[in-house]
C-alpha cells in the first residue's frame, strides 16, 4: 500500500515546486516587463520598483533551469540505484 506522497521523497517535492513557482514568476515578470516598457517606455522601467522586476527576470529563469536540472540528475541517480538492485 504506497500513496502518492510516499513514492517521492519530500526534497523532491519541494525542489519541483520552488523551481516550477520561480519560474512561473521569472516569465510573469518578464511579460510585465515587456508591457511596461511598451506603455511607459524605457525610461519608465529605471524607476521605483522596476529595476526589482526586471532583475527578477533576468535572474529566475536560470535559478528555475539550475534546480530542474538538479531534480532530472537526483531522479537519474534514484532510477539508477533502484536498476542495480533487481
């Protein structure tokens, strides 16, 4: 009798929410961006907290792919581990 939340460990878990959710706002943050550098201009995104947003963009996008790649090679390492045991 396994359940769902047994059959994957919790760091996974959690490492495949944070990255999905930080990704999720990396490409909301870089939409905004785009939006308000369309509507306000440029000049407009080096003012108040922009500069916050836009660095978002910049930075979670890779945040999010580093720690995807992080789970695909601990689900490889697992998948692996349980192959050499049959």
């Amino acid at each position: 009798m396994s359940t769902d939340s047994s059959k994957f460990p919790v760091f996974e878990r959690l490492l495949a929410y944070s990255s999905l959710t930080i990704i999720a706002v990396a490409v909301a943050a870089y939409l905004t961006t785009l939006v308000v550098a369309m509507v306000a201009g440029r000049d407009a995104l080096a003012a108040s907290m922009w500069p916050v947003v836009v660095w978002i963009s910049y930075v979670g996008l890779p945040i999010g792919f580093v720690l995807l790649m992080i789970l695909l090679v601990l689900n490889f390492s697992r998948r692996g581990s349980r192959r050499g045991e049959k």
